[in-house]
C-alpha cells in the first residue's frame, strides 16, 4: 500500500501551516445555555419576556406548562439562511413548526423532541 494515499497533500508544511491549518478546523466553543438564550433574545427569534426554564426531562406534546424552550407553530424560515449554530439547546421542544434553511452546526439539542405534523 502506499503511504502517500494518506497525506493530506504533497507539499510538506510547516509547523506555522500546520498550526493555522488546525486552528481554522477547530469548532467554535458553544455558548451555555443562558447565553443561547440571551442570543435568541436578540436576533428576536424569542420574545424578551418569554421565560425559558430547562426542563427536568425531554419535553412531550402533553406535558404540562413550562415546556421550556419550545417552538410550537412557528416558522423559522426566512430569505436568508438563519444561523443556530454554536448554541445550547438542550430539551427544545419544536411541535408542528416549518424550519427551513436554518444551521444548527455544532448546537446541542440533546434530549430535544421534535413533534411531527399530522
């Protein structure tokens, strides 16, 4: 087998290259959940007087008030592609919403629910 199949490229880099080449690779660090929010705030995808507790568990249809963070309804589509990402969403429940062209790169949604349509 020849080992060349494996290098990234052919020409030999530099310490500095391989460095700025690493650095450009590395994921942003995700904002905590409280900053996630405090930016949902202010690109007014969430009202500033909507509350959003994380809940205990993942968030069902039929749970009671607070759901926590939740998109029920709603339309996160515009013209231009709207950018989630690097975020702490942990628990978010979407329900019957249209997302569309939306980046969620390197966002948490762990234990989410995302409640089809019917």
């Amino acid at each position: 087998m020849d080992r060349t199949q494996f290098q990234p490229s052919t020409q030999k880099l530099g310490l500095k290259q391989v460095c700025r080449y690493h650095q450009a690779t590395v994921a942003t660090p995700r904002r905590t959940y409280h900053e996630s929010i405090a930016y949902l705030r202010s690109a007014q995808i969430l009202g500033a007087d909507e509350s959003s507790p994380m809940p205990k568990q993942t968030p069902q249809p039929e749970d009671d008030e607070p759901l926590g963070l939740s998109f029920f309804r709603t339309r996160l589509a515009k013209a231009s592609r709207i950018d989630l990402s690097n975020l702490s969403l942990p628990r978010t429940f979407f329900g019957r919403s249209e997302i569309r062209d939306v980046s969620f790169r390197n966002t948490d949604l762990s234990e989410s629910n995302l409640y089809p349509v019917s």
